[in-house]
C-alpha cells in the first residue's frame, strides 16, 4: 500500500516527536493501581446505535458500584433532557453510594455551564468537567479562532464555573475536570500555559478538587510519544502536587491499553475508560483490559471483576453489542485451547500448579493461561475444546475433567487420532458429549469378530494364587468354548485365548483400572493395551462394568476386535 502525495505535501507525516531530555518513565514500575473513572455512562452510551434508556443507565450504574468504581461520568445534563433526567433521579433516588463521586460533562459556554449545575443540585459530592480542544486543527478549522481566543474560552469558562459553583452553594461538594480536548494533538507548551492559569484562576486546590484530563481524542501518535507528552507536562507544570492528572486514551490506532500504561509510568494518576471499550470510532480504553493486566501482575485494583459472565450479560444486554470472542478476558474462547499442544501444556500445568509455584514462587504459573480463569468467575469446564486441530493431550483431558474417566497415557495417543480423524470429516468441535460417545464407540463398544458370551470362575487353588476360568466366545458365527489359568482372572483368560489359536498372536502388555464415582454402586472402568506380536503395534481398548474383573475382560476383547480390524 503506497502513501501517495496530496497537492505538494505527503498524505500522512510521522508525528513530531517530544523534546523530552533524559525521559524517566522507561524505567518506571508500577506498584499501585490509578484513580478510575469510568466514562461507560456518558462516552460510552452517546456512541452506541441505540443509547441506553433511564433504567438501563441505572442498572448499568449499579453494576459499576457493584465493581467498584468510586468516579462515574453519568452523563452530559446540558445537552440532553434525558440525561438531566437522569442526573436528578441518581440524586433523588439516593442511588449515589457514599464514596462515589457523579461526574457530568459540559462545554464552556455559559448557558450550557449553569444548566450543568443545576442538575448537581443537592449532590454530596460530584465532578463538574468541562472540556475544550486545544489543537490547532480544532482551533483554527473547527472555531476559527487563534490561540490566545481558545485560551480566553478555556480562562472565561473555569470563571464561570468557579462562580456558577460558589453561587449554588456546592463550593465544598463540586470538583473541576477540565479537559484540553485532541491533547495529543496540542502544542505541549501551549496546554501547560492553558492549564497553569487554570489553575491559578480556580485557587488553591488538592489533587481531588482539581483534574486536568489529558486525552489522546484521536490516536495518532504511538503510546511511547504520549507517555512522553505525560513526562513533559508533569515536569513543566508548576502546581503538580495540587492538581491530579488524567488520562483519556482513545483507541483509533488500537494502542489505548499501551498508551495508557506507559502515560501512567510517565506520572499521571488518574485513568478514564469504559468496560469492554465502548466509545466512539473503536473506542475508548478498554478499563477490563487494562485493570486485569495490572491484577496479573499482582497489583490491587480496587475493581472487582470476578463475576465476569454477569457482567458481560449485562453488558451486552444494554449496548446491543457483543463481546468479542477473543476480547482477552471476557471473550467466550480466552481460556480454551484447540491447538493439541496447547492442551497437552494446558492439562500437564493444571496437574502441576504446586510445583510451578514452588518453581517460580508465585500461587499461579500454568502454560498458556496468564490469570487463573476462576479469578473472574470463569470455569475450567470448557477449558480445552476439540476440533480437528486438538491432539492428544486434549481429548483425555476433557474425558478426565468433564466425565472422570482417566485412560492411561499410553492409550492417549489412539483416543487423540480417532478424534481427529472424526473432527476432520465433521469440519466443526466436537463437544464433550460428543466426545464421550466417540470414546464408548471405538474403546468401550468396540465392534469386531468377537464379543464374550459368558464367563465364570471354575476354581481357584487353596493358596490363591492360581484361577480357573471358563469363557464362551463368539467369533463370527461360531462360538467357542474356552478354558484358562492364571495368577488372575486377566491373566487365565488371556491364557485361555492363547490355547485356542483362535485369535491373532498379541501380548497384553498393559492394564489400568479405575472406579468411576463413589457410590455404593459405582461402576468399575478397566483399560487394557495389547500389542500385536506381527507387527508390534499396540491397541487398547477398555470395559465397563459393576464388577471391577468382568470390567478388564471386556476391555481384553474390546482390544482385540480393534487390532484386528485396524
């Protein structure tokens, strides 16, 4: 794809990079987690197909409580009666937890301020944001204005506000966010002249009264270059210990998650996202997303996710959208595996998590898998899928999870290839209970030219350590009569076969058992593995039954009946 020239300059240029002199936050490590804000409400909803009603706004609103955000934009009350509305049902209904803290969006013109306090009246405690692009773009195309009369908007807007706010009586309850909107897009000095005099009209402040939210509106630079227009501000404005800083980052060039980890490392504090991304174009940061990767890491969130598939319903319920399969932690297919290596690694991990975490000192180490699944109310039911892509180690780990029934390994690699073999010709997974009947088929079931008709103890010496047995077998249309010894009833049938020279020449070469269950009554499951004496090969087949010996005979014969037809 080739970039071509527009009039005598090039279509795109590379974004001028950050005069940043001995830039710090590469070496930066996180330890605690931002003040979160989520923006769901307000960004999120006014980019959906069809925005969300009162009372999904609410329900939504209590889930973000329920999850633990202590800031919520909840809407922009001056430019829409339905979200004034709501503003005045959150307080009214008393539906605002104590330690949360309502944020309402408004431009900086006067009328559009006033309307926006009003709707706070009576709030204990709220964020009044108001935002205004700085960027040439905007400036200069979009108001057709120069720098110094954006400046004045940004200096006459805070006014108002200041005043609006002391008139209301809300002075103690109402904080400032003010938003230089495309930020990224700003000169850098420019915004830290807006921002200082910001400040130095609204007074004396903390880092909860004052907010100056930094967004990258549309991404156009890469995360590195925000993380440093971070640095360049938090180093060159003066009033850092008063003023928190925020981050908004929009994820055009699907970057936010990036961008605004490395801005974090750059000095700010605060971080503005929606669940799932949600926002206009491709979104806003994906707050999910970047919390878990901070929780994977061992830091505390303050957010609680670990009831994700209630959140997803409600989620998708609302937005009309879905949650992508792949979305890496709410995604219907994160924690599966198709690939047969994949789940070879996956179901060796899970059997070895004491071991890994005496290895690698930590609770949770397992191949593929970055979080515990159950951290986020996910289950392991489903953890390995099969398709025609799955091997061995994926089937037997499903038949062990989902049915408790445990081939030994040597037989893992003949289960593997049937399965195989019949996701192939299915062209689609095959689901566990599909998996099951393929196993019972060809190991349980398996047909062949010949079945037992009858079996008995005949004798068994005084010192036990010899058993008589007799046998009736069916081989096609015949039916033998069959005598054996052995240290065991396996063994004397295995004997009485090899006397008839009946059957084809094999040596039993390996023999499982297991109880399936732990009732009085609980069935008895036998594996048995035969290897051909002709060409060496081996086949194992297995049998199910109340009585543990009658279980390992049939699967004798279920081994038989597959080396002889394969």
């Amino acid at each position: 794809m080739k970039c071509v020239m527009s009039n005598k300059y090039p279509k795109y240029r590379c974004p001028e990079k950050i005069a940043l002199k001995n830039r710090k936050w590469p070496d930066k490590v996180l330890s605690s987690a931002p003040v979160w804000c989520s923006v769901d409400l307000r960004d999120g909803n006014q980019s959906l197909p069809i925005p969300m009603g009162p009372q999904q706004k609410l329900e939504y609103f209590r889930l973000l409580t329920r999850i633990g955000f202590k800031e919520i934009e909840v809407g922009f009350p001056s430019a829409s009666q339905d979200d004034f509305n709501f503003v005045r049902e959150l307080i009214e209904g008393n539906h605002i937890p104590d330690d949360v803290r309502i944020s309402v969006l408004t431009q900086s013109r006067k009328h559009l301020i006033e309307r926006t306090i009003e709707s706070l009246e009576g709030v204990k405690q709220a964020i009044l944001h108001c935002y205004l692009a700085t960027s040439d773009l905007h400036g200069q195309i979009v108001f057709g204005k120069n720098r110094d009369e954006v400046k004045k908007m940004s200096f006459d807007a805070t006014k108002i506000i200041s005043k609006s706010i002391a008139n209301a009586g809300m002075s103690g309850s109402i904080a400032y966010e003010f938003s230089p909107e495309e930020f990224t897009d700003s000169d850098i000095d420019y915004v830290i002249d807006i921002c200082t005099g910001i400040k130095e009209i609204w007074g004396k402040s903390t880092k909860r009264d004052l907010i100056f939210n930094l967004p990258a509106t549309v991404e156009r630079r890469p995360p590195y270059q925000y993380a440093d227009m971070i640095e360049y501000f938090c180093t060159k404005y003066p009033y850092l210990s008063e003023t928190s800083v925020s981050l908004h980052a929009h994820n055009d060039q699907g970057c936010a998650v990036a961008a605004t980890e490395m801005a974090l490392m750059a000095g700010a504090d605060r971080v503005e996202g929606t669940i799932f991304g949600h926002g206009e174009r491709t979104g806003n940061l994906d707050i999910c997303i970047f919390a878990l990767n901070l929780y994977s890491r061992g830091i505390e969130t303050g957010l609680d996710f670990s009831n994700m598939p209630e959140i997803v319903d409600l989620i998708e319920r609302v937005s009309g959208i879905p949650v992508h399969p792949r979305h890496p932690y709410a995604g219907q297919l994160v924690f599966t595996a198709f690939s047969g290596s994949h789940q070879d690694a996956i179901r060796k991990g899970m059997e070895s998590k004491e071991k890994a975490s005496k290895l690698f000192k930590q609770g949770w180490k397992v191949p593929y898998l970055h979080i515990d699944p159950a951290d986020i109310g996910r289950s392991y039911e489903k953890l390995i899928r099969i398709n025609s892509q799955s091997g061995k180690g994926g089937a037997a780990y499903v038949l062990e999870h989902d049915f408790g029934i445990y081939p030994p390994k040597g037989m893992h690699p003949e289960i593997g290839s049937i399965v195989q073999a019949v996701a192939d010709e299915k062209g689609t997974e095959i689901n566990s209970a599909e998996l099951l009947e393929i196993f019972r088929n060809n190991f349980i079931n398996a047909q062949g030219p010949y079945s037992l008709v009858k079996f008995s103890r005949v004798a068994e010496d005084s010192d036990n350590e010899t058993v008589t047995v007799k046998l009736s077998v069916k081989m096609e249309d015949k039916l033998l009569e069959l005598k054996g010894k052995g240290n065991g009833p396996i063994s004397a049938v295995v004997q009485a076969i090899h006397k008839s020279r009946s059957f084809i020449e094999f040596i039993l070469d390996d023999f499982s058992e297991q109880t399936l269950g732990h009732s009085a009554d609980a069935k008895a499951m036998a594996y048995v593995g035969i290897r051909r004496t002709s060409d060496n090969r081996m086949f194992y087949g297995a049998g199910e039954h109340s009585n543990i010996d009658m279980a390992a005979i049939l699967a004798v014969f279920a081994a038989l009946n597959r080396a002889v037809l394969n």
